[in-house]
C-alpha cells in the first residue's frame, strides 16, 4: 500500500465521508423544521465557518477526526423526526455510494473512486448497527432506542 493511498483515506475519504454522513443528519434535521443545525468536521480550533440559513458548517483543525451534527428547536422532536434525523446519515452514504459505484463502472475506472465509495458503504453499515460505547452511541441504536422506549 502506498504513503499516497494511506493519507488520500486519512486526509480526503474519510472527512468527505464524514461530511457526507453529518450532512444527511443536517438534511434530516430541516426536514424535521430544525430552528438551528450546527454541521462539525473534526476536532480542535474552529479553521473554517460557514452559514447559510439555518445551518452552520464548522471545520476544525483536525477535519480528519469526525464530525457531528447538533439540532435545536422550539419544541421536542417526535419519536419519527428522531428517528428520520439519525436515518438520514446512513441514507446519504448509500446514496453517494451509490452515485460513486456508477461513476467508477461507467465515468472513471479508479482507486481512489473505488476507495471513496467502499468508505461510504462502511459508514452507513457500521452507523446503523445498534451499538452504544460510554456517551457515543450509533445511529442504529438510536433507532432501536426510541422505538423500543414505552410511551
């Protein structure tokens, strides 16, 4: 595996992932009518702010180590705009998935395409399994959370 390989996941297919993933969580959040929806990428000192509307992107120093999505409004979220807002993340990496699979079929036959795309399925696959570790907890179990919780 070359250097090159290593830092293009590290430094380009990772934080597009992640700002793929956190976006579809944006997206579900203004569906849910969202009055604020903070979009994060990374960790550290704030390098980059951006607005528009409702939504304001942040980049961090270190745009390679995560992100997260933050959503307020007025009143509570329904059990369904919960569970919309957390589905949303995973749908958005299948859906760029999908467009990225196509494109390395038909359009460019390339690694690094190939490589973007398998990262957005792992994404969206690991996200929607049920898991909880400490505070962090998973789209997936989210999901299971609020449709198992009793009224």
């Amino acid at each position: 595996m070359s250097i090159w390989f290593v830092l293009y996941l590290l430094f380009v297919v990772a934080p597009l992932g992640t700002f793929v993933h956190e976006g579809g969580h944006a997206l579900g959040a203004r569906l849910a009518k969202a009055d604020t929806v903070v979009l994060s990428i990374g960790l550290g000192k704030e390098t980059l702010s951006y607005s528009f509307k409702k939504v304001h992107l942040k980049i961090h120093m270190l745009f390679f180590m995560g992100g997260y999505v933050q959503s307020e409004r007025a009143t509570s979220y329904t059990n369904g705009e919960k569970c919309l807002i957390s589905f949303c993340g995973p749908l958005l990496n299948i859906l760029c998935a999908t467009g990225l699979f196509y494109m390395q079929m038909y359009v460019v036959d390339h690694p690094f395409v190939a490589l973007l795309c398998l990262f957005n399925v792992w994404l969206a696959f690991i996200n929607i399994i049920p898991f909880k570790i400490g505070n962090k907890q998973s789209d997936g179990y989210t999901i299971f959370k609020v449709l198992t919780e009793r009224s």
